[in-house]
C-alpha cells in the first residue's frame, strides 16, 4: 500500500488522528502506538529538508535504532516522508529496509531521487552537501 500524500492531522501532535490502517500491509503485523509517533513525526519534516534518526529519537525520548525500524516499516512512503531522515554524520543512510551499499542499491536511488527533487544533495560518497538543510523543530 503506498499512499501519495497524507494530511497532517489538525493537531500534529496527536498522532491518534492520524489516518492509519490498524495492520500496517507492510508487515501484516498490528500498527504499534510507537510507530504512530514516529510517522506522525516525519509529517513534520518539510519538503526539502532533513532530520537525523538522532533528532526524532531526542524528540520520542527513544533512541535511532527503533526510530530507523519504526521508519522502515513504514508502510506510506513516500506520503509519510522517512526519505527525509538521514544518519547525523549526514551520511543518507538506508531506505526501506535497504542501505546504501546493499547489492541492489535501488531503495537507496530512490531516496537519493526522492532527496534530490526536494533539493536535498549528496556526494558521491553519500554525504549531505548543505549542512543548513537540517531541521530539528519537532512539536510533541
């Protein structure tokens, strides 16, 4: 199931609002209170701009890797953005369960692409080349 665009709910903060099935078709598993905050996070990210799994999982009181597992069973990308979260050394790191050196490398070149159209570029070795596109205004 891939949702194009997705509306921030009237109040961003509650992410009980937020128009999600209760299995996630991605995993067919129950979507999780957790994974909820985390996509309901990500619709704060604006278009061309990136946050860190560091920034949300500050945010959450949390830490990165469950923001990083929580983002890759995201089942609405890219209408829930978790193209838009990268490593904090500003490295692009993985999309959709896939890291950037995986034998495939396709989910990377999509979020690379899916970056580049927003305005967000990297290196050749994968890294940030606009240190002021980071953003770390969560409301929660």
């Amino acid at each position: 199931m891939e949702v194009t665009a997705i509306e921030v709910p009237a109040d961003p903060l509650d992410y009980t609002t937020l128009p999600l099935p209760s299995i996630n078709p991605k995993t067919n598993k129950p979507v999780s209170a957790y994974q909820a905050r985390v996509w309901a996070l990500l619709l704060q990210i604006p278009a061309g701009r990136i946050a860190s799994y560091a920034a949300l999982s500050r945010a959450l009181q949390s830490s990165p890797r469950a923001v990083g597992g929580a983002c890759r069973t995201n089942p609405f990308a890219p209408g829930v953005p978790c193209h838009r979260v990268i490593s904090s050394t500003g490295y692009i790191g993985g999309f959709q369960g896939d890291w950037q050196k995986a034998p495939s490398g396709v989910n990377c070149a999509k979020k690379q692409q899916l970056l580049r159209e927003e305005g967000v570029l990297f290196d050749e070795a994968g890294m940030l080349m606009d240190k002021t596109q980071w953003w770390d205004d969560f409301r929660v």
